[in-house]
C-alpha cells in the first residue's frame, strides 16, 4: 500500500498558494463579479429617487422593501440602494 497517495504535498500547497495569488487581483478588477452583475444600473434604468406621478418603487412588484417603509430597499432589476420614492422605467405596478 502506497501511503503516499493520500498525503497532502509541499508542491500541492505551493499550487494552492500560486492559484490563490492569481485569483486575489481579478476580484479587485471587477473580472470576478458578484451576483448583481444580472442587474441593471440605475443609469440604465434611468432610475431616480423622486415618484413619476403616482408611480413609484413602493408600488412596484420589482422592489424589495427595507426593514421600515422609509427605509431604502432592493429591486429585483436595478442594482443598488433603492427609494420607497423612487423611480424607473422597470417600473411595473402591483396587481
């Protein structure tokens, strides 16, 4: 039986250390992007924080509501820190 098989290498944990170093500048880079890279920006969107009429984030399907209903929240489109008062052209009213 080969019990060499099984052990952990010096040059496995130099390869290790090698891929880690590579890795750790490309997430600084922007190359390595979070989840809310499917997002849209808010420039995009052309979002802003004042209402359209009577339409706004608070009233949207799209928005996720933060811990108060003044607070700011999340939007299931537009990337960022979203307004209860908000505005986009995601837009979409609750049923």
């Amino acid at each position: 039986m080969d019990y060499r098989k099984n052990k952990f290498s010096r040059r496995d944990a130099i390869k290790i250390a090698a891929i880690g170093a590579a890795v750790v500048p490309l997430l600084g880079t922007g190359l390595l992007q979070a989840a809310d890279s499917s997002k849209a920006s808010k420039s995009e969107m052309q979002y802003r924080d004042e209402p359209n009429g009577k339409q706004e984030c608070s009233n949207c399907i799209q928005f996720i509501p933060g811990k108060t209903s003044k607070d700011d929240g999340e939007c299931k489109v537009v990337a960022g820190s979203i307004s209860p008062q908000g505005w986009c052209n995601a837009y979409a009213p609750k049923s």
